[in-house]
C-alpha cells in the first residue's frame, strides 16, 4: 500500500532536513506533502528545494492557522491508501512507520496508532507534559470507554478514506482528540503498537501548552454530547 505521510510545519528550520532525508529513506511505497503554516524562520527557503520532486509535494499557506488545519491540508492533497501524520521535529522517528504499517497492509486492521507508553525505556518528557498526557489519556478511556494507552501520538495511522469521512474541523492541537471521539463513536478498533520518543523541551521548539490540553478536554466533551 502507499503511504501518504502528512507532514505539517511551522519555523522548524533546524530539524526539517534531517526529518525529511529520513522519510525519503523508508524502503516503501510513499508520498510526502509537506504544509508549511506560515514560517518566519528559513523553513520556506528549505522547503523551495523539494519543490518538484517525486514522492514529495509542498503547499504553501498564507496566514498561520495550527496543526490542525495543516494536517487537513496534507489530507486533500494524499493518493496513498493509507495516511499518517509526521511532525516535522525529531521526536518520532520514522523508521517505525514501517512496521506501524504491517497490519494494515496485511488487512487485519483500519487504524493503527504508535504509543510511546508501550516502550518502557522511553525518556519522559517535562513532568508537566507527562502528567498532563497521562491525565488526558486517562479522561479519554473513561469517557469513550476504549483502551488505549497514548492518545496523544503524533502516530495516528489509518486508512485514507476512514480518515477523510471522520470530516475533520480541527484547527490546532485538537486534532487528536477530535480523530479519537470520532474513531470510538463509530466503534472503530485502535490497534496500539510501541514506538521511540525522543521528547524536546520548549526552548527546542516543542510548541504545545497548557492551553492546549484544555483545548483537548473541551473538544472530548463536545464530540461526546454530540449526535
């Protein structure tokens, strides 16, 4: 199966390079489109030089919007069968794509999320973070009734036409929550598979806030009491 890895970015300068020679390395069938939200750093001078190459698509946007709408961007532009989202830092590494990918190649599943939790050796993140992600993650079993142990992952994998009919509206960092209400709603099975994490600190550019999480519960909430 092809793979469309969406991959949104904002002022990464010094990790896209890197982030982007590794997922043209993956000894697979794939496409990256890479949606620049509206950098003011040198990441659009970087992002010229993948204009036109194959496997790769770049879209620019004007005005800064969030992950949210880059990601919905990256989806209209997939033809792969199945799509994931990549940060364009280094905290996750793609090699583990790979094997994320497995199962639903071989059609035992639809959706397949990487969880930093089911790798035991992984360093934490700032105790902030980690105790807001866990809380988060909690609340989100109980109020959805699945199990799953990392709803934060940036490793959302599934088919792309699942992924298209959830007709995602998020805008910022509620893109995870929003995929997850929607996914449990409809009984969807999560297969969690673990992955490494190589968690960055604020001043390396990690980008979410406290301000986020409450974001997230909000956006929880609102798709529970929805139709």
């Amino acid at each position: 199966m092809k793979l469309s890895i969406l991959m949104p970015v904002y002022n990464e300068e010094a990790t896209l390079e890197e982030i982007t020679r590794r997922v043209m390395a993956l000894p697979i069938e794939k496409e990256l489109i890479l949606v620049d939200d509206c950098s003011t750093d040198r990441t659009r001078e970087i992002l010229k030089q993948y204009e036109g190459r194959p496997e790769m698509k770049v879209v620019y946007l004007e005005k800064n919007h969030g992950k949210g709408h880059a990601v919905r961007t990256a989806l209209d532009h997939a033809t792969g069968e199945v799509v994931v989202v990549q940060d364009a830092d280094l905290e996750y590494n793609p090699a583990e794509l790979v094997p994320l990918l497995a199962p639903i190649e071989r059609g035992e599943v639809d959706v397949v999320f990487g969880s930093r939790r089911l790798k035991k050796d992984n360093p934490r993140s700032l105790l902030t973070f980690f105790i807001g992600g866990m809380t988060l993650n909690w609340i989100t079993c109980r109020m959805y009734r699945i199990q799953i142990t990392d709803c934060a992952t940036c490793y959302k994998m599934m088919k792309t036409d699942l992924m298209r009919s959830l007709s995602l509206r998020c805008e910022r960092f509620e893109f995870c929550p929003e995929v997850i209400a929607k996914l449990a709603k409809r009984k969807v099975p999560i297969v969690e598979l673990p992955i490494s994490y190589a968690p960055r600190t604020i001043e390396e550019g990690k980008k979410i806030r406290w301000r986020d999480g409450v974001e997230a519960l909000w956006t929880l909430l609102k798709f529970r009491l929805s139709d």
